[in-house]
C-alpha cells in the first residue's frame, strides 16, 4: 500500500473516530455546550448509537492505515566475506526450470520459490508423460532440485513439493484410409 493511501486510511479514521466522539457527546452535554447547536436530537438514542458506530468504525481505516505491510522477500540475502549478495526468487525459479527441463519424463511445467528462515521450499506442478512410476519420478526430481539449488546457491533447501497435475498424451497423427 503507498503512503498516500496510508495517510488518507488514517485521516478517515481519525475523522470518523471525532465525529462519533461529538455526537456521544451531544447526547450528553446537549443543545450547544459543545457548540453544535444541533436541534432536538439529544433526545433521541439513535444519535447515541450513530455517535458509537461512528467511533467503532472509524478505527478500522485507522488500524490498516498504521499497521506495517508484510511484504513478501523479492531477493534471498547471502552474507560473505566481501559483502552481500542477493539472489532473486526469478532467478531462483529459473534455476528449478533449467533441471525440470533436463528431465525427459516431464513435459510441461510451473514452479514457484517462496524464502522462509529455514530454508527454500519450493512448489512444482508438473505434468508428465505416460508410462513412468510417479513415485520414483517425483523423488529424482525432488532431488535434483534440492541439490541443484543447494549447490549452485548455497542455500538450504528446506521442501520441494511435487505436485503431478496431469499426464500427457502424445498426439499420434491417425491415417485415414
């Protein structure tokens, strides 16, 4: 969000929050104490309930307003002893690309690389071609990954998580007679 939304979150809820603060008030101080001269409504709770809303209301623009933004890591930050490196997550997710293509059984594929403390986890949904043990796939290519990410990077893999969405077919042109 960007501080100019920020700040106008936060005017509207200090605004909101005052003007349900006046209007309990009117119903307690009436007929111009607080110099609102507002007619007849002191009487009437409606304007005590308004007041309230108003003022419970107003502090939730208030609150998205001030509250920090959790931004997600766009970069891996490696310390070393000349200074520091980052490596960003599209670099990361390419990385995964370049062995996910290396693999003859997988056809098609998309992958994501999220950055924890305890490591890398990263989230492949494959497709694959027919006639191939899943479980014997899946694990290689978990694996490779692992491996590949950790030895080229040198950050720790914590997850690879293989998800197999589909199995293609080859397309075999039929002769018609």
């Amino acid at each position: 969000m960007t501080a100019i939304r920020r700040l106008l979150l936060v005017v509207l809820g200090l605004l909101m929050i005052g003007t349900g603060f006046f209007l309990m008030l009117e119903t307690i101080y009436p007929h111009g104490r607080l110099g609102l001269h507002l007619p007849a409504f002191h009487e009437q709770p409606a304007f005590l309930y308004t007041g309230g809303a108003l003022l419970l209301l107003g502090f939730i623009p208030l609150l998205l307003g001030t509250s920090p933004s959790k931004k997600k890591p766009e970069a891996v930050l490696l310390t070393g002893p000349l200074g520091e490196v980052r490596i960003s997550l599209l670099a990361l997710e390419n990385m995964v690309l370049r062995v996910v293509q290396q693999m003859r059984e997988i056809r098609d594929s998309s992958r994501r690389v999220l950055y924890t403390p305890q490591g890398l986890v990263v989230y492949l949904h494959v497709r694959v071609l027919p006639d191939h043990k899943l479980p014997d796939l899946t694990a290689e290519l978990q694996n490779s990954v692992k491996n590949y990410l950790e030895d080229i990077t040198g950050i720790i893999v914590k997850e690879v998580k293989v998800s197999v969405e589909n199995i293609i077919l080859d397309q075999v042109p039929v002769k018609v007679k």
